[in-house]
C-alpha cells in the first residue's frame, strides 16, 4: 500500500527551499521518504521510460538513441511536474504540443541528458522500485542508460541490441531502425 501523502505545492518548491535552514536534513528526512513514496506511485501511474531511436544525418552511424523520462499532465496539474523538477534536480518542465483527448494544455516533465538519467533518475528507481508492470519497462530503460555510458550505441550491434530492447518497452511497434535497410541484413550474392 501507499502512504496516504498529501501534497501542497507551491511556489516555494520550484526554488527547493523546503522551508527549512536544512531541508534535507534529518528533521525533514520523513517528510522526503514521504515524498519519494509519493512520487513512485505518481511515475507508477503517469509516468514513462522511453528509448526513441531516430534517423540524425549528423551522428556517426545516421541514427540517434535518446532514452527519455517524462511524466504529463494537463495546466491544472503542472505544480507537480515542478515538484519533480525540483525533487530530482534535474529536467525541464515545458508545454506538450500534443492534446491527445484533453481539453486543457498538457504539460511535460521530461530528462534526456544521459548523466541526469544516470545519476539521478536511475538511482532513484532503483532505491525506490517501482511496483506496477512499469518497473519491467524501468529495468530495460536503465540497462539501455548503461549501455549508453559503455559506449555501446556507438556501433552497429549496440544500436541493433538497443532497439531490440525499446521494441519490447511500453507496448510499442517495432522501432524504425529495425525495419530500416541500414539494420537489415542483405542476403551475400554468390555467382554461381
């Protein structure tokens, strides 16, 4: 079960001063675990690890991967996207084009940078798990985060073995890469 939290953002967040002389001290350690319990439950739900791969003329093999953590919701909701902004240190809180079946603007808290992943959202999932179908998407998405640190994605293989993994993630279609004539293997012609 989840703690019942109650969270009452306001302006005071975004600048993560938790009205304290140390607020992460151990006066407000409780209040953090609170809070971090919170915010599982919140990603459990709205929250999701992605691993786009997408044609980039400029990268060194014509394909991008871009491992991405976003959580949306709509204008009325955008206080907590700032919290999580804030909590995790790291991000950016925009406006989303896209209104899907909303009525109102969606809002999106979303991290790209491989170190941010790394060393802040990744940790923090894994000290803090997950406890929906999500944490198996989570595990993939950081073994992804890894192997883009090793370098991986940097070859041929390592993008064919990426793109493998993100196919299987959030009930997504086969990635384009996969299906692109770069990654499929053309048959050897012998004369005969």
């Amino acid at each position: 079960m989840y703690p019942t939290v109650l969270v009452h953002v306001t302006p005071v967040f975004y600048d993560c001063d938790m009205s304290s002389d140390n607020p992460f001290g151990a006066e407000n350690q409780q209040e953090r675990l609170d809070l971090a319990q919170w915010i599982v439950g919140f990603v459990d739900g709205e929250g999701c690890f992605s691993v786009p791969i997408f044609r980039n003329k400029t990268c060194k093999l014509g394909w991008q991967v871009q491992p991405e953590f976003s959580v949306v919701q709509g204008v009325k909701s955008v206080d907590v996207l700032h919290l999580m902004k804030c909590f995790f240190g790291c991000g950016h809180v925009g406006r989303n084009g896209r209104h899907d079946n909303h009525r109102e603007d969606l809002y999106r808290f979303n991290v790209r940078s491989i170190g941010e992943l790394s060393g802040r959202i990744t940790p923090f999932f894994k000290v803090n798990p997950l406890r929906t179908a999500k944490r198996e998407d989570f595990s993939k998405f950081s073994s992804v985060v890894t192997m883009m640190l090793e370098n991986r994605h940097l070859t041929m293989e390592g993008i064919e073995h990426i793109a493998s993994i993100a196919s299987t993630m959030n009930r997504r279609k086969p990635s384009r890469f996969l299906e692109s004539s770069e990654a499929i293997r053309q048959p050897s012609y012998v004369d005969t």
